[in-house]
C-alpha cells in the first residue's frame, strides 16, 4: 500500500460519505486493508443506492447512533450530512425522539446534545428558582450576602 493511495482512498471517502471519522483517518494510514473492507461493507449497507434514500437512511443512522448512545463527534457527523442533504433540523429532532419510548431518556439525551450542538438550538432559562439552584426571578433584584 502507497501512502498516496490512502490519501486518494479518504479522500474519496469524504466526497463519497460527507465526512470522515478519527478511525478512518488513523486506519487509513496504519491498516489500510481493513478500513477497505470494513468500508465496502458501509458502501453496501449505506451508500450505495438501493430501496432507500440517503435522507432516510441518515435518519435511522442518526437514531441508531443514538440507541447506541455513540459518540457526539459521530452523531454530529450524521447530522451534518442530514442537514446537507436536506433535512430539517425539526425533522431529526423527530428522529431523535423515536430513541425515547425503545432506548430511554439517557440515550436519547446523548443525539439530542448532538442535535443541539450542531443546529444550535437554544433553550429557555427558568425565571423562577429551582431547588439546590440559585437562578432567581429576572423581576427579583440582586441581593448582596449579609
């Protein structure tokens, strides 16, 4: 194997997939026939146009992603792609949600932090205290400690 022809083959998986991940980075220089392999099996599963569109198998990537409670980088990654390919930031959220009722509260947390760190959603504060916190009232003026 020639460095250049490792280069040209992540290369090609990035146009191919949309991103690369640190592994394939690393395998493609330290064990470049089986990223090859490992990688013709995703080409058949993923890539490669059959019954499904990419959109919707991004989405069962992303929510499968998320049961499997993988990591931010790699739920982010799936997410990018989604929103390249035309998916609504509401449309995964939707996705997400389906990990709820099957995988839980705890897995479905890990591709909503994902969704929300790539689409930057933004959230609500409380207004009112909360136990153990000491969020106050934006009415209730700013006391000093006696």
């Amino acid at each position: 194997m020639s460095t250049d022809e490792a280069q040209q083959y992540i290369d090609d998986m990035a146009r191919a997939r949309g991103y690369v991940l640190d592994y394939h980075r690393v395998m493609a220089k330290q064990d470049f026939p089986v990223l090859k392999a490992a990688n013709a099996l995703v080409n058949a599963a993923y890539l490669e146009q059959r019954s499904l569109d990419r959109r919707t198998k991004e989405l069962i990537f992303i929510v499968s992603l998320t049961v499997m409670r993988a990591s931010l980088p790699h739920i982010e990654s799936h997410i990018r792609v989604a929103l390249d390919l035309g998916v609504s930031p509401t449309e995964i959220l939707e996705a997400i949600e389906i990990a709820l009722p099957e995988a839980g509260v705890v897995a479905f947390q890990v591709g909503f932090e994902a969704w929300k760190n790539v689409v930057g959603a933004e959230g609500l504060e409380p207004t009112v205290a909360a136990h153990g916190s000491t969020a106050r009232s934006t009415d209730e003026p700013t006391a000093t400690p006696a």
